[in-house]
C-alpha cells in the first residue's frame, strides 16, 4: 500500500483541500505553496485589495511564465528538431505559445474551470485563459523548479495535446510571415501598436496597424500587443494574398 507524503496530508486536511485536489489532477502530484497557485487564477478584475492598498492578482506571475514557458518550449524544439535553423524552431516555439494555442491547453487541461474573475461570459472571456495558463506554469516553476517544471509541460502536456507532425504544417506566426513577405520583396513595414481604453472590468485592449510603404494594410486588435500585431498581420496577409 503506497503512503501519502505528510505534506501530501496536511494539504487534503486543510481548506484548501478542493483546490489541492483539483490541482492533483492536473499536475499528477500534489502542490507544495497552494498559495502561489491561488494567486495564479486570479484575473484582475477580481483583485485581491490588501488593508495598505496593494492589489494582488496574476499578472507578474503571467510575466514570469511567459519566460518560463518560451524556454522550455525553446529548449524542447532545439532538442526535437537537431537538424533544423532557427528559422523553423522559432515558428514551432511562435505555434505553441501563441494566445489561441495557450486558450486551447487551459481548457484541455482544465485550469479553465478554476479561474477568478469578474468578467462576464460577453467579455471574450476566453482571451484569459492562456494568459491563466502562463501564471500557471509560473507558479509551478516557483513551486518546484524549472527542471520539474520543464518535465511536467512536456510530459503532461505537450506528449499529451500537441501533435508536432501535424503542427509544423500550420502556420500561425502571421507576422514572421508578412516579414519574410516585405523583406523578400524590399518592402518598408511599420507596425503602430497601442493600447486603447480600459473597459469596466479592466481589461486592456491593444490595436494595431501594420504599414507597409507608409500604407496601412492591416489592423488587429488583441488582449495583449503579440496578439495583436498577429492579427493586423494576418489581414495584411490576407489582402496581399500571400
């Protein structure tokens, strides 16, 4: 009969216990500072007001695991892939991590369903979920490290949810593309991203227009500049029907 580490215990015996075993689950073992994880689900318009004022949600966290997430993916395709140029292994690393992809492994994942927020089902509350995703893989890095980190995203994740044969046939890196598009055909390209106004709940909105010859070819908008400038590009794209 296997034996439940002491921690392990205390974990399923505390308040946190449903949290503790919903991350079981996803992780496959149990978390040691739940307290990093409860702080990773929590979206801004549902911050946490301190007596002094500070407000505490998971944005730094999603910082950090934007980093986090870059270098072992990073690391994985470098490995993967051993005979391939850069060029190829930043397009994998730009499929997976890219908004649309990190929405897609939340919900497969099931982190979807612990997120705190105040946003209503109208506020393309999905756009959140990768943006959750990265706070996620930030708290476990804070938890365990990043070589346990690393063994989880791969292990769990991308052996689990991500066919690489079939992923190197798709191309999402629209702005790498539109480029290598303006580049090959010495065209000027300028892209003007800003963010505009806040809406109730706090959520930032970034638009973007791509120029190319001082003409605006596309435009896009997105929760985040990436997202973006990805979306300009990609009608830019479309309009000079590349």
């Amino acid at each position: 009969m296997s034996v439940i580490p002491f921690r392990s215990v205390k974990l399923i015996l505390s308040p946190d216990k449903d949290l503790s075993r919903a991350l079981k689950n996803i992780l496959g073992f149990y978390p040691g500072n739940i307290g990093i994880y409860k702080l990773a689900f929590i979206h801004k318009s549902a911050s946490v007001v301190k007596s002094k004022g500070g407000r505490f949600n998971n944005e730094r966290l999603e910082y950090l695991g934007d980093a986090v997430l870059d270098l072992i993916v990073a690391d994985f395709m470098y490995n993967r892939y051993p005979g391939k140029e850069e060029g190829f292994l930043t397009k994998m690393r730009s499929k997976i991590v890219n908004r649309e992809f990190l929405n897609s492994l939340a919900t497969k994942i099931g982190i979807n369903n612990l997120i705190v927020s105040h946003l209503n089902k109208d506020s393309g509350v999905k756009n959140i979920y990768g943006n959750t995703f990265e706070a996620f893989i930030a708290a476990v890095y804070i938890d365990k490290g990043y070589n346990r980190t690393k063994k989880y995203v791969i292990d769990s994740i991308f052996d689990k949810y991500i066919d690489l044969q079939k992923l190197e046939k798709i191309d999402t890196d629209f702005k790498s593309s539109l480029i290598e598009w303006a580049q090959k055909h010495k065209k000027e390209i300028v892209f003007e991203t800003e963010e505009e106004s806040v809406d109730p709940a706090n959520q930032i909105t970034f638009v973007s227009n791509v120029l190319i010859d001082q003409v605006v070819m596309g435009k896009g908008t997105g929760n985040s500049k990436k997202e973006a400038e990805q979306n300009a590009s990609d009608q830019a794209l479309s309009g000079i029907k590349v």
